[in-house]
C-alpha cells in the first residue's frame, strides 16, 4: 500500500510539474492602457472567476507616449498595479522582456510606435498579440505584416469587440440565413496623433468587419457635428455600415441584414475581455491567428479611405489606392 501512495504522489509531482513547465510566460510591452490589468488578472489572479490556465504575464516594460495624454498619465500608475497586485517584473527595454518570456502582448495604447516595438519581438521568434489600434497608419501595418511573414512568426491584432459573445452570437446565428449586409456602431473619440478611425472608430470598424468579413473594395464617408458614418461596398455587392457616434449616448451596437432575418444585438451590448484573451491564449499555444492579416490589413486601408472620402467631401474612395499607395 505505502508503495502505491508513494506512486500515486510521484505521479501526481510529476503532472504538477508537467503543468508549470507547460505554462507560457508572457511580457507585456506598453503599460498605458486599462487593458494591461484587465489582461494580466486574467492570467494571473486565480481567485478571478474568469481566470485563465496556461500562460503568466512574467515582466513588463513600461514605454509610454509623452505626447499623448492618455499614455503619460496612465503608464506609472498601470506598470506598479500589475507589479503589486500580480507580480509583474518591470523591466527597462525591451530586448530584457524578450529574455524572460515566451510570447507577448504588445499593449501600446499609441500605435505610432507599434512597428518599432514589434521589430525585436520578431527577430526573437516571439508570437505576439498586437492591441488596438494596430497601426497609426496603413504603410506601417503592411510593414508588420511584410515582417512577420519574412521572420514566419505569426501575429494578430483586434479590438474586444470582434469576439464580443452578443457580436458572434448573431454573426453565427442560423435565422439570418447568410448575411446579406451589415451595420455596427460606436463611439467616436479623437487623438490628434492618429487618422479620426484609429483611436476608437476602430471598435465599431473592427465589428463590421466580424459580421462581413473581408472584401470590401470602395467607401464613402459623411460627417458631421452629430455623428460620422462610413458605407463600404463590397466586391460581392453587399453594403456594410459603420456608424460613429460623436453626440449622445455611445453605445455599441450592430445589426446584421439576412436572407432570412434581420437580426441585432441587444442593447446594451456586453463589452468583455475574456472572449479576446482565450483567443489570444489559443494563439500562443498553438501559432495559429484567429485572423488573417490581409484582413487585417484591409480594415486599416478601409479606415484609411475613409480619412480620404472625408477629404473629397464624401467621394467615394477605392481601398485599392490605399493599398498600392497610389
């Protein structure tokens, strides 16, 4: 009997550390978004009901933008939270988080810096989760991608709403019988340093795109003091919508055009985070992007378009001058 114990307790050892040896140490470059706390308690908090097995966020390195208000005033305050409360290292550059980790979350919340950021990471062989925006523009989103693809180390990039459970229930419903076109909204905040869509139009750009997919191949954009609304024809003849919402109440939204149905979410639309981060575990685990960049990289070209239809005075604009930078 005793031997059997000592079997059983070897064994169980033996998974125990199997279990530690199999988790993923990740690193966190950018600790100037809230969504650097909400990612790593995730990860890290076991008492939290949404925990999530099988990757830590290790270390950290701050960065931070000094010209944007919203990086400066958040990145100390973010960096000493999930130091104190989650046992993050904070580190002082980058090439120090690539030593101590297996995958990263590139958390920027100014994405003019994302391309320089994310140049080492790649060199390193590191997958890595690239937060919104993505970019601050489309020729550097198509340099990340072109980058990647030279080193074949996979990346993704995504707003939470693109797995929001209320946006996939609907893109995944069997009532609408195929989607024939597609509206979603959000708010519409601004940051000088980045095209109108990037800051925050993206959540609702991001939407659209989750309820269409890729394809769309011309937009038009209006706005005005009320709101701002960008209408995308696809190459199949389907129209989706994109709505931002500048006065009154912002909420986020979508409906989706059916063959069979017409169907929305409800409102208020739950906005989580843990959709998104059990994708982004999936893909560290497995190499595997839930998105393609060339989606990707369309809907920085569909928001880029977008900036040019605005300064036409609402012609329309091909994605394909974008795209070949004509």
């Amino acid at each position: 009997m005793k031997q059997i114990i000592a079997s059983l307790f070897i064994a169980l050892v033996c998974v125990f550390d199997a279990t530690a040896q199999s988790e993923i140490k990740v690193g966190i470059i950018g600790t100037d978004t809230s969504h650097v706390p909400a990612f790593t308690k995730l990860l890290n908090d076991k008492t939290d009901p949404g925990y999530l097995l099988g990757a830590r966020v290790v270390a950290a390195f701050k960065g931070g933008s000094p010209d944007v208000e919203s990086s400066r005033t958040r990145v100390d305050k973010f960096a000493e939270e999930i130091a104190t409360k989650y046992g993050v290292e904070i580190v002082d550059s980058i090439e120090k988080l690539l030593a101590k980790v297996d995958c990263v979350l590139l958390m920027s919340v100014d994405g003019r810096p994302h391309l320089a950021q994310v140049k080492p990471v790649l060199k390193a062989g590191k997958r890595v989760f690239i937060d919104k925006p993505f970019t601050a523009s489309y020729a550097d989103a198509a340099e990340i991608v072109r980058l990647s693809k030279a080193a074949n180390v996979p990346f993704f990039s995504t707003s939470s709403l693109r797995f929001a459970t209320d946006v996939q229930a609907i893109k995944n419903s069997d009532k609408h019988g195929g989607i024939t076109g597609a509206y979603a909204y959000g708010p519409e905040n601004f940051e000088p340093h980045h095209p109108d869509l990037f800051w925050y139009g993206i959540h609702a750009v991001e939407t659209l795109y989750t309820l269409m997919g890729a394809g769309c191949e011309s937009v038009t954009r209006v706005k005005a003091a009320g709101g701002d609304t960008v209408t995308g024809v696809w190459r199949d003849g389907r129209i989706g919508t994109m709505r931002g919402v500048t006065q009154g109440k912002q909420d986020y939204g979508a409906i989706v055009y059916g063959m069979k149905a017409t169907l929305q979410t409800p409102l208020p639309l739950k906005v989580d985070y843990r959709p998104l981060v059990v994708e982004v575990l999936k893909f560290f685990q497995t190499g595997v992007p839930p998105i393609q960049p060339e989606e990707t990289l369309e809907l920085i070209a569909f928001m880029e378009a977008a900036d040019l239809s605005k300064a036409r005075g609402g012609a329309a604009v091909k994605l394909a001058e974008v795209m070949q930078g004509k």
